[in-house]
C-alpha cells in the first residue's frame, strides 16, 4: 500500500528540514499508517524522517516499512544508527531480517550491539527456518510461582513497556521451567485479592509447542485453540519463548502462499514477487517446467506410437479431439486434487479416510464423467459425420466417462500418498496431475477408439 | 482431529454413567481437546457427558465440536436445553451456528431465548454474508469516557467474565461513538493513579471496519496493523462491536480455501469437503467443467479447422507434440497467474504496476521459452527424421517459444484486468488459462509450421 500521493509534501518537508510537521507527521497517525505514507523514500529520507521522533515510535514505524527497505535501511545508513535501531526491535523480528541483510554488513553491525542482544540473535538464529525457535520470540513476560498478585503487578509496571505483550503472563519455577499461565484478566479480577499467589490462580495443563514443532503445524495448534500466544518449551519443558497470533498469521499467510506457488508448480519465493530477479524467477519456474516438459513428451511418444492408428482412414477426427479430451481428465483430476488437499491441509480428512475419499470421487466423477461424456457425443455427431456410426458415436462418451474417472481418482489419492509417506501433498496438485492424466487420458483414447472402430 | 480411541472408555463411562468420571473427563483439559476426544459421541451422548460440567465450561467444550455435530445437537436435543446453550455461546458464533441449522429448528427456539440474545440474533443475521458485521460479535467491553481507571477496574470485574475479549478496552461517549481505546496494559500501568480520567489515557485515531467493509479486506487490515480485534462501526462511528483476532484467523483459512478452490475450478464449498454431499459436489464441479468444456470443444474446430494442413505428408509428427506444445504454454500460464494473484492478495502489487509486471513476464518467459524451444528441438530430431529438415527442425523451438510467452503474458494480464474491473483475479487462475492456452496455441503452432515447412 504506497501512497505516492503525498511523497511530494513529505519530500518538501525533509528539504526545508521541517522538524515540527516531521514530528507532528511521525506521531499523529498509526505507525503503520505512517510507514504507508513512506514508501518510495530512500533510505536516507527515511531516516531523517524518522529521527524526528522518539526511539520507541522510531523502532514502531520501521517495523511497518517494506523488507525490501528496511534491509537496503541497514545496509547504507551508519552502522552506529543502525546498530541503535537493531537493539530495540523484536528479537523474532531482528533475527528475521538480519537474515535478509548483507552477511558482510551484519559482521559489522554485531559488535556493535549490546552483549545480551548479540547473544540473543546468534541463538535464535540457530533454529532451522519453519520451525517454532525461529518464529517465536524471547521477549516474554515470565513470572515466578512464588509472588503475589500485588508483586506481579509491581514487576508487570516495570517491564511492561519493552515487552511484545502481557496478555499472557506466563509463570514458571526458578529453573525457568514452565508451570502455568495467568491472563491480564485473572490479575484483573484477583486485584481485590492482592496477596493471592499466582500458583493459586494459574491455569495448568497448557498447550505448548516445541522448538522444534513444524511452524504449519503451530499455527494450526494456535487457530485450533484461539490462543493469544503459544508458549514454547525444550524438551524437559524449560520456557524459551513465545510465538504470538500476529507471528502466527504472518505464518499462515506465508504457507497458502507457498501452498499457491506450489500447486502451480512455482518453487516458493523467498522474497516478493517484484523483490524477486528476473534470473531467480527463472530458476524457480524453470526446474519445474523441465520436469513437466519430460512427463509431456511421454505423451509424444505414445502418439508417435499409435501413428499407424491415426493414418488409418476415418480416424483422423479423433486427432481434433485430443486437446479436449485430455483437458477434461486434467480438470477433473484438478479439481479432485485440490479438494483432497484442502480437506488434508484444513485437518478435515486424514489419510486413513482414503477409502471414504475414493469412494465419493467415484461416484462423483461418474455422474460428471456421464454429464460431459454426453456433451461430447453432441459435439461428436455435430462435427463430423465419422462420428454418426453405430461404433463412432461410442467412442468420445466412452473416452470422456473413462479419462474423468481417472482422472478424480489418480487426483484424489495421489495426494493421500505423499501425505502418507511425509511429502507435502500440495505438490501432487495440478500441474502434475494433469500430466499424467495426459499420458493416461491418450491411451484411454486410442485404446476406446481401438476396441469400437 | 478425531481420537477415535479413547470413544469406547468414555461410552463405558457413559453406559455407567460414572458422573465423577464424566466431570473429571470435561475439566481435566482444554477445552479443545475434550472436544476432540468426543467426536464420534451421537448428539444424546454428547449432550449427557456435558452435563456433568457447570455451563461455562459446557459452552467452552462445545465451541469446539464440529460444526455437523454442533447442528446434529441443536436439532435433535430437547428445545429447552438447546435454549440454555444457545443463549451462552458467543454471538457471532451463535448466528454462523443456526445459520446452518433447519429454519424450523430456528423459529422453535427463538421464542425460548432471553429477549436481548433473541434480538441480537435477528440483528447480526441480517448483516450479508461475508461482511464485517457477519463476522463481529458484540460482546464488547465499552466504558464511558468520563470514568476514572478506579472505576473502569470495578466495572470490568463485574463484566469480565462475560465478554470474549478485554485485552482492548473501547470507550465510548454516551451516543456509543467510538472516542478511542485503552488497552490492558494501559489500565496497569495507570493503576497508582487511580483517578485519571480514561480519556487522559486513551488512543485516539483508531483502525476501524465499517459494517460493509469486505470480511477478506477487514483481516488484512487486521494483519497489517497486528491488532488483537478491531471495532466494527456504522457511517456515524457508533460502535457496533468488534472482530477479534481468532475469527480473523478463521477468515484468513476461509479465503484461502476459497481461492484455492477457484483456482481449481470448483465453486467454493460451504461445508467441509466430507460433510458436502456428492451431489452438492457435482454440481460445484459441474458447473465450471462445462464451462471449460465448451472452453475446449473450440480446440477441436481449429483442428478440424486445420485438418488439410494435418493430412499434407511430411507434417503428421507435427500431431504427436500438440499435447506437449500446449501444456508447455498452459503451465507457463498457470505459473505468472498464480505469480500475480498471489502478489495481488498479499498487496504486493496493485493493478497500476501492470506494465512492471509484463515486462518481467516477458523476460522470464523468454528465457524460459528459449531453453524449452531446445530441449523441444531435441527432443524433435530424436524422435523424427521429418524433423531434421531446414524449416521442420525450427518448428517446434519457435512454437514452444511463441506459446510459452504468449502463455505468460496472458496469465499476467488477465488477474490484473479482472482485479481491475472488480472481479475476483483468482477466477483467471489455471485451468482458465489453460483453456485460453490451449486454443491459442494450436492456432501458433500450426501457422508456424505453415510458415516453416
């Protein structure tokens, strides 16, 4: 969301060095609001814009900037600055786009940050990308078992500022072992009741990830259980971090992303569309593009095959069909594809319903396959009279009926396989289907026409 | 996630009806995994297990049911206790329920239900689906302005356990404007001074939804901004109610499915895929395969079209490689479309990018196109010696370049067009563009072996 529209007065302002209205402008509206109003600025704009205001609205703004700026941010402004700037993002945050940024510049910058966020970054930066240590955050405000509702209200005044949140205040033992929650609700309530203590009014029994939990399968558990945030734990169940619902629906609109690129056979892009070089799009889409144009040419070969069919007078109007035929097998085969995977992927199936599956896509693409298998034998007798003879007329509802069964079946549990053996399913979804309904839907064609010519 | 193992201890339980069990059972854990422990129960068995809990926690269990077991229940059960239940859950989630329920369940029950929840109901369900105010719920947590934080406290002890979320705290003047927020934290923090005034410490400038706003539009704003719930207002800033983040991540999984489903060419369901009946699923594939069907039949007049040049000795190999040569350009297609829409969902681009856009496609569908074309020239000369002639060998690297170009630009154009004339780009997502590809690229690859051979 660029608003170039008002680039021109925010430019005159950084040129008369305007600080009251650049001021006014930092702090009037919604830190988003005013990140929008950003873009198009270049990284020294940027930054002289927002040395207007104060570090905490500072650090707000950036993070609402595109990444793409933000890491050229990093990249060409004064180490110092930057270094200044870096401390006081979220440590998930922080690790996430010192990922993104110049390994050489990142050399520079580490010295310069204070011991304890230097720590902070080489650790959660030493979790493997997708899982829950590298999305959660370690900024979390942990409570000990012993205190009072009184003292945990003194220490929540102190901390409260720097924390992502305190919605979820989450109480451990002194080994930093996690023992229950209160919610900002409970201290609320309980305030009547000052010297409570927390391990009376905590809850138990959490949902909690581990480190090393698939980040998918995090955001299901957070969705599932409308959590706030999910505490994640080591195996002996020591406290290392939250991941919060903002994190978990970054999460979740990254995955249908990739999903997306998947099933149209894209490698999933690290950055975004127009942030992606030309090259590296080529890449992405060229490997699998090579891929299908091999599965193609099996199609070449069986055609090449069955020349001598094909020759033989009062076949030929078969050829017309072809593309029709196998693109019939392929949409079903699609559609079936992506309701298996959709179904897998939203936990409504799992693979042991695969007879269950198999048994609706058989009905269901009998009566579709009897549907267009119909319009075919119209289209058939309307185009050729080759087709008006007692075999001929048979030949396209019979191939329709047959390719479009298939194809829902080859659709529907070539996805329950890869779920089976621990692939990820979205990539059996077209254009691979349809690939292989290519070949098949052929061969069904040639051998139907065989049999009734 | 079904756990169909532990159905036969808590039947026994049930047969026994063993009522320390069954307490224990519902409130040993989160409520979500009791839930997940009863699917398989029959609504009577359902209902008698919650019995043995106090109703907060039964309401609890029974938001996590599955909707075809939440709407087995509130049909079969006894009115009066549906009432009772009914009248506890949350109201956004209490109108989606009996939206899906038998309408003359619904007129059974609306006169059992406390007056305030009765017109409440009416209220929301007359907001169309798939708006903001379909999806808010207007258990809300609104003080007036005046109040003091002292004051605030007391009278969120006495509401808290009603409401659904406090973490935002609205306030209000006495029309129900919205003025601004206070959040949690604030109230906190400002708890050793008692008697400031809740608009000396609100934010003003809120992010907010208008009642109309697009459901899809709302938790993007609702992303963008990392806010926990976002109130809902009228033309005249009323406050309305709010949407909270967890019914934005449900939104968000809706969509997603939904475009997965369009891009698939099936018409998005409204239950889960097992729950929709085989005939429902027909006609929701039936409707777009048809469509591509006619989509298709124009194939075969331009073959029929073409069928002399077919027939010409030396050009029957030409017939092997349509399949190849189409899906070449259809999955290029289906590529830059799934690219572009994609980017177009998650705001990457808007429509007025469109001339960046094609002159990506163009360059990465031309080098793409030229390493295909070779592996088409081999493939070409090693199947056929009527491909190692002067012109015959250029055939196919020129066509697959031409299509795999041609394919790209139009999946690039057509989202960006439909986007810009207010329809759904997703709709042009494969296997649309793959119907338009295919045509097209018979009609190239023939006049390029006119011109060639």
């Amino acid at each position: 969301m660029v608003n170039p529209l008002y680039l021109p007065e925010l430019r005159e302002m950084i040129a008369e060095n305007n600080a009251d209205q650049l001021r006014e402008f930092c702090e009037a509206l919604h830190p988003a609001r005013t990140a929008d109003f950003m873009e198009g600025l270049d990284p020294q704009e940027a930054w002289l814009v927002l040395s207007h205001t104060d570090e905490q609205n500072r650090v707000a703004i950036f993070n609402y900037f595109d990444p793409t700026l933000q890491v050229r941010m990093i990249e060409t402004l004064e180490r110092k600055e930057v270094a200044g700037l870096i401390s006081e993002l979220a440590p998930d945050d922080r690790v996430d786009l010192l990922n993104d940024v110049d390994e050489a510049v990142v050399e520079e910058l580490l010295p310069l940050l204070p011991t304890e966020e230097r720590r902070d970054i080489l650790h959660l930066s030493s979790y493997p990308e997708g899982t829950a240590g590298a999305v959660m955050t370690t900024d979390v405000a942990k409570l000990a078992e012993s205190l009072t509702v009184r003292e945990a209200i003194e220490q929540l005044q102190q901390q409260s500022a720097e924390l992502e949140t305190i919605y979820y205040l989450y109480v451990v033992d002194e080994q930093d072992h996690l023992r229950g929650l209160v919610s900002a609700r409970q201290i609320l309530s309980a305030i009547r009741r000052p010297e409570t203590r927390l391990n009376e009014i905590m809850e138990t029994g959490l949902v909690t990830a581990e480190v090393d939990d698939d980040q998918e399968e995090v955001a299901q558990k957070v969705a599932r259980y409308d959590l706030l945030a999910i505490p994640v734990v080591d195996l002996e169940r020591k406290m290392l971090g939250i991941i919060t619902y903002d994190d978990v629906i970054d999460v979740m609109v990254e995955e249908a992303t990739e999903d997306a690129y998947r099933s149209a056979a894209v490698e999933p892009l690290e950055d975004s569309y127009l942030a992606t070089s030309v090259m590296t799009l080529v890449w992405k889409r060229g490997v699998w593009l090579i891929v299908l144009f091999v599965a193609a040419l099996a199609t070449a070969y069986v055609l090449a095959h069955y020349e001598t069919y094909l020759e033989r007078p009062g076949w030929q109007w078969l050829i017309w069909f072809i593309p029709l035929v196998i693109s019939s097998g392929g949409n079903a085969g699609n559609q079936s594809a992506t309701l298996v995977i959709k179904a897998l992927t939203n936990e409504e199936i799992e693979t042991h319903d695969w007879l269950r599956v198999v048994r609706r896509e058989v009905l269901t693409s009998l009566v579709l396959g009897i549907f267009l298998g119909l319009c075919g034998l119209l289209a058939g007798l309307a185009m050729t009279p080759e087709a008006r003879t007692i075999g001929g007329m048979w030949v396209l509802p019979t191939t329709i009926i047959s390719v479009v069964m298939v194809g829902s079946i080859v659709g529907s549990v070539l996805p329950l396989a890869f779920e089976k053996i621990g692939l990820d399913p979205a990539l059996m979804s077209n254009p691979f289907v349809a690939g292989i309904i290519d070949i098949v839907g052929i061969v069904i064609f040639l051998n139907v026409a065989w049999v009734l010519l």
